[in-house]
C-alpha cells in the first residue's frame, strides 16, 4: 500500500450497521473524549469558522459562473468520481484520452483554497487540526463538513471549480511529456463507487466502460512500472478500481511536486520517507523467511523492496498480515518537509509531495496554495512539523481507538466498513 493510499471506509453492501446498546455507545463516546483531549484533536468547530463556512456557500451557482473566463473551462470533458459507497465528499475526479503516441491523464481535485485561504478562520482551524482523523465508525473533520460536502465536492451534473493537473505521457515508458497544472471547471457526468467502477469495467455496455477500461490498463501499466523500478507494494492484491485510484493520484501527486521543484524552483510540502537501515532490513527479511510456507526469491535479496513485493506475490494467504508488519516495524516514519531531500523510500520517488487531498489533509492544502501562488508560506517549516505531528497524533488516536473497540468485543473493520447503530439493550445482546 502506497503512503498515499487511504483505507476504503466504505460500506459493505448488502449488510447493515453493527448494532450496539445504549450503554455501550456512551462507553465508545466516552473513550473518544478522552483520546480526544489525550492527542489535542477537536471535534466540534468554533462558531466563527462554521458560519463562514456556512457563508461560502451561499450563491455558488453565480459565483462559479464568474469564474469561468478567468479559467480552463473543461465541462464537455468526460470526467467521472470514483469513491467508497458512503463517501461525503468527491475531492478528485478523472479524465483520460489515448492518443496517436500518447495518453493525456487529466486529474481534477477540488479547488479548496478557492474557499479556504490564509485570510480565513477555516485556513486557522485546518492548520490547527492537521488532518481528518478517521476512526471506525466517527470522523474528525479538518475542514467543516457544510462545506467539503458542498461547493468543494465534485458532485456529477454540477459545475465546480477544479484545480486540474493535467498529464502527457509518453505511450512507450509513461513519462511526463508535459505536465500542466491550472485552475479549472469542470463537470463530472457520473459519481461511481468502487463496486460500481468494478462493474463498469466488466459491461462492454456500459457507460464510461471505455474510459475505465483504458484508464485502468493505464494504471496497471503504471503500477507495473512502479514495482519495477523498486516502489514497495504492500497490498499486492488490490482490486482493479483501487489501483486506477491510487496510480492516478501518485502520478499526479508525483507530477506537481516535479513541477514545483524542477519547473519552478520553490520550496513546498515534501513527503520524505527515510529508508531503514542495511541492519534494519536484513532483520526484517530475515524475519520474513522464516515464517512457515514463504520463500523470499533468491534474486531479489539485493533490493529488499523488491524481495517484498515478490515474497507478497507468492506467499500463502494467512502469512501476509505477518510480512507487512515486518516489514513496518523497521520503517522509518515518513514527515513533511521543505526540502525533498533524500525522496521517499517506499515509493522510491526522488521528489513527492501531496496533492490530491485538499479536504482531509492539511499538506495538500498547503500545496495547493503554493501552486496557485507561485509563493511559500513564511512559517513553511512549521507547517511541515505540525503536519506531521498531527498526521503521528491521528494515527495513534486510530490505533488505540481500534484496540479499545476489540476489548469491548467489537470487530474494528466491522464498524469501519459498516458503521454503528444503537438499538436498546436486549437486541444489541443478540449480536454481539
């Protein structure tokens, strides 16, 4: 799993929400005050920012269409969402053409900074919180939700403003033949789930099957190359609209920040993943090979990141939560810096940065405004550090919370992909 791919909390379809009694859910509501105020993470808003959130979208209709001749208007481009079944907000769509020696990759991610800027107190609050913090079953929202699910969600047959990054690449090794990055608007013609996307991709029929299928042997292509030019692959069995998702976001999330480092010499957010060291991932592998049922490849000792992602392919099913875990405890924690140097380690990227996520985390955010402004923030390094603080608090919150969930007899994957509902006593007995 790449460091920007994002657990799918969706919904699983044809099964309800786990059913918890009353006491048990002050219980669960109880342990996420206390987490709460243990990592500094807040849960309601303050008055000010969600009436200006609350502002911002009064009269979008009006203000979008003075918008569109100061920008790229792309709303006859085919453009279409895809995203867990319970998804609130739509923050990236796609677009994708083949052409005679080319494929031209649009993505479009919502243009929250259009509403979000350093002048406002929803600016204050997203620096303040960090990030989005997803808990099973409760979200902690960096941006008021009044207004990520509205003017900033790219809901189908709605106009809306876009930051679009728009990609030529060379048909024969997918490299950037041109890399554009502009303010647009767009249209998405259709919202997909991954189910749906699944299916999209099975029915010749179908609309949108020709896009999908091209843009997934696109992103197969791409993932491909990945793993073989030593990105570490975690989740080799990914189905085929997960890796259309996350091969698009890291080409485009990789593209801006060449951009801005190549093209236009300026500091931005960088994602630095340090590498562990010899010793580190001598014993990580060593672990791994001596777990009953695999065998790590002999040719690929060289590059540990390839003996993983060939031990994945082939190791027994039961045996692949113990290798990933392996293989994270000797990983360095990656942190948002000024600087690339050093590059990611388990993407094995020179430069990365991220993008593509402007309404759960604060890093892209940051990118966005860089972009549009060709300018820094002069507390550029702070913002890193709090970033990355934020995102270590967020995940410990994560982590204890999901513990906690297992100690009062709760599956943590079963509330995450289903959510909660509290029923009176005598029927929550009956299914736990």
């Amino acid at each position: 799993m790449s460091d920007d791919a994002q657990a799918d909390a969706g919904t699983v379809e044809g099964q309800g929400p786990v059913e918890v009694s009353e006491d048990l859910a002050r219980h669960l509501e109880n342990k996420r005050e206390e987490l709460f105020e243990k990592f500094e993470l807040r849960d309601e808003f303050p008055p000010e920012v969600l009436e200006e959130a609350e502002a911002r979208t009064e009269g979008v209709t009006a203000e979008i269409s003075d918008e569109i001749d100061e920008r790229k208007d792309l709303r006859e481009l085919t453009t279409w969402t895809t995203d867990p079944i319970d998804a609130q907000d739509f923050d990236d769509a796609l677009s994708i053409e083949e052409r005679d020696d080319e494929y031209v990759l649009w993505v479009h991610i919502a243009d929250v900074t259009h509403y979000v800027n350093p002048e406002t107190a929803m600016w204050d609050e997203a620096v303040e919180r960090g990030n989005t913090v997803y808990l099973p079953g409760y979200t902690v929202h960096m941006l008021p939700p009044v207004l990520a699910e509205t003017v900033c969600s790219l809901v189908a047959n709605e106009d809306r403003l876009a930051h679009t990054v728009e990609m030529h690449l060379d048909k024969e090794n997918l490299s950037y033949e041109n890399i554009e990055i502009y303010k647009s608007v767009i249209q998405s013609d259709e919202r997909l789930t991954y189910a749906e996307a699944e299916s999209r991709l099975e029915d010749p029929d179908a609309p949108l099957h020709e896009e999908n299928k091209l843009v997934y042997d696109l992103a197969e292509q791409m993932h491909e190359q990945r793993k073989e030019d030593g990105s570490l692959v975690l989740n080799p069995s990914r189905d085929r609209a997960h890796t259309i998702i996350e091969e698009c976001m890291l080409k485009a999330n990789k593209a801006v920040t060449h951009e801005l480092m190549w093209n236009r010499g300026v500091e931005a957010m960088y994602r630095v993943h340090p590498q562990p060291s010899p010793d580190e991932w001598s014993e990580a592998l060593r672990e791994i090979q001596d777990l009953d049922g695999v065998s790590i490849p002999g040719s690929t000792w060289d590059d540990p990141r390839k003996a993983v992602n060939a031990t994945l392919e082939e190791a027994p099913g039961r045996q692949l939560d113990k290798i990933q875990w392996a293989v994270m405890k000797v990983m360095p924690r990656a942190r948002y810096m000024n600087d690339p140097f050093g590059g990611h380690h388990a993407l094995n990227f020179e430069i990365y940065g991220h993008f593509t996520s402007p309404i759960r985390r604060l890093s892209d955010l940051i990118n966005h405004w860089i972009v549009y402004q060709n300018d820094v923030p002069e507390n550029l390094i702070e913002l890193c550090d709090r970033a990355s603080d934020k995102q270590k608090d967020a995940e410990q919150c994560e982590r204890e919370y999901k513990d906690f969930l297992q100690e009062v007899g709760l599956d943590p994957m079963a509330v995450n992909n289903r959510g909660i509902e509290v029923v009176d006593s005598a029927e929550a007995d009956k299914t736990i």
